[in-house]
C-alpha cells in the first residue's frame, strides 16, 4: 500500500513508519526536517502550503500525526502552538487533497484521549462525548479533530489514542528514572486514571486501521485494561525492584512542572478509557495487562 506519513517524524512516526516499510509498504514522510541518510522517502513540507508534496496523496493512505509535543506549561502562547502546529497541518493535508482527482484511500486522523478531559471514574468508550476542559487537553483536540472532518478519503479512521508506553519514549525514562530515584510513590490522591497501551499494540492498531474496511470513525487505540496512577506508579516500583515510596503531594508536583516548565495536568487528570470498537472488530492485545507490558519494555530497555 502506498502510505504518506504527515508529521513521521516525530516519536510516534519513528515507530510506525519502519514497521510499515518493513512489511512491504511504499512509505512517503512528510517533515519540515528531512534528515539526510535518515529514513527513506522523507519529502519536505511546511505544513501550510500545498506544494508538490500533495500529488503524493493520490490514491495513498494517508497517516496525520502533526503536532507540536504537549508537555509544556498551558499558557495562552503554549494553547495557541499546541492548536496551530496540528489545524493548519491538516488544512494543508485536506486542502491538498481535495484538489486531486484521485483522493486519498484511507485517513488516519492521530487524535488523543485527553479530549474528554478530566473524566473521574466513569468508563468511556468511543460514544463519550469530547469534554469542554481544559483548552490545552480538550479544546486543542476538539479543534484538531474538526480540521479533519470530512477530509476527501475512500475511509476516515480517528484514533483516539492513550498513553503510548514505548522505551524509546522520553516519558518512559522520566517514569523510570522517578522510580529508580525514589520517588515513585502515587501522584496527587492516586485515582486518575491512566489510559495505556504498549507500543508493539499501538503499531497493531494502526495496522488494523489501514486493512480492515468496516473500522471507520473513532476508535480508542488504548489497553482493555485501564490503570489508577497508584496502580502504575506501584507496578513501576514492582518491575524495577524498587520498594514503596511516599506520595508526591499535588502541590509538590504543581512546583516541579512550574520549574521544568511542564504541565500538572498531564498527571493529576485522568480518563478511564475502552477500546469498544476495537475488541468488538476481534482485535487481540498483545500486551494487555499492565505489569506484563512493563516487563516487557524496561527489560527491552535495559
């Protein structure tokens, strides 16, 4: 299949991308910084004008994942980029190809989970209704998501996704690192929920997003089996030998990601997400508890 990778790359490009070459696929990136001898079939764009990029389109499935990278402080300017860099890419990419008799296959529009905002406890599957709050979670998703809809394509697949736990990741190593220092006790009361999913089941999903033809819409690319931080700051501790470590009050963390000009929001908020559509379609997780995938990568890590 002819495949053209917006934004690939990107952490999450740089994974999809060789699994997709390596199983035969004619992968075209599109970045604003072609590396030289890097991944093959890098093309550059700007993410806002249509070039001659766009007759790569034709015919192609095609894979957004533009964006700037959301962990910095949820400023008014933070807002703005974070909206920016993913709505104009995707103007570009639907603009593109609207002007092109043959249009694109398949859309994989990259969304997040972070658009129900903070949810409580309440198990959402993919007829939960976007949250309102906060702007730099939900509103910048709900933004990003519009800019696609109804993008010219044979099949249009939104993929809502979790936390990507991956040990090339820099997430995976600041948790790792926390937990190794000491410091991997709960977050805040513990009871945000954490929507997860290993990486090799991530690649599957969107292997199952350009190959099947009854997925289309949203689909939650997340774990069957979501986790409380308690659960997984307390499974981190397990898989990397680590004894019970105190609490890090929410006001401790508010201070920490001020100085390392983070957002608190990313750990203090939570979303207890299911994969409905998924399960429902016969899609099977590789990793799909949580202790066994973290086995799983920090061994592969270390």
């Amino acid at each position: 299949m002819k495949v053209v990778v917006a934004g690939g790359s990107g952490a999450l490009g740089r994974r999809i991308c060789p699994d997709l070459i390596a199983r035969g696929h004619d992968v075209t990136i599109l970045t604003r910084s072609p590396v030289p001898d890097g991944v093959p079939g890098q093309l550059a764009w700007d993410g806002a004008n249509i070039g001659p990029w766009a007759s790569q389109l034709a015919g192609a499935a095609v894979i957004n994942l533009s964006g700037a990278l959301v962990d910095r402080r949820p400023t008014r300017e933070n807002i703005e980029l974070l909206t920016r860099s993913r709505v104009g890419p995707t103007h570009a990419l639907v603009n593109a190809a609207a002007q092109l008799d043959q249009p694109p296959r398949i859309w994989i529009q990259m969304s997040t989970l972070a658009i129900y905002g903070d949810a409580g406890d309440a198990v959402l599957d993919e007829t939960a209704r976007p949250a309102e709050e906060p702007p730099q979670m939900a509103g910048v998703a709900r933004a990003w998501e519009s800019a696609a809809a109804g993008a010219p394509a044979g099949r249009q697949v939104t993929l809502r996704t979790g936390i990507v736990l991956d040990p090339a990741a820099p997430a995976m190593h600041r948790l790792a690192h926390l937990v190794r220092s000491g410091l991997g006790g709960r977050i805040g009361d513990g009871g945000q929920w954490i929507s997860w999913l290993h990486v090799d089941d991530f690649l599957g999903i969107v292997r199952a997003a350009l190959e099947d033809p009854e997925l289309s819409g949203v689909v939650h690319a997340t774990s069957p089996n979501p986790v409380t931080n308690a659960e997984l700051m307390a499974a981190l501790r397990q898989v990397l030998h680590r004894p019970l470590a105190p609490p890090t009050p929410a006001w401790l963390l508010r201070l920490g990601t001020l100085l390392l000009r983070s957002d608190p929001a990313l750990a203090l908020t939570g979303r207890r997400c299911v994969p409905r559509r998924l399960l429902e379609a016969g899609f099977v997780f590789e990793h799909p508890d949580l202790a066994a995938a973290l086995e799983d990568l920090l061994g592969r890590q270390s």
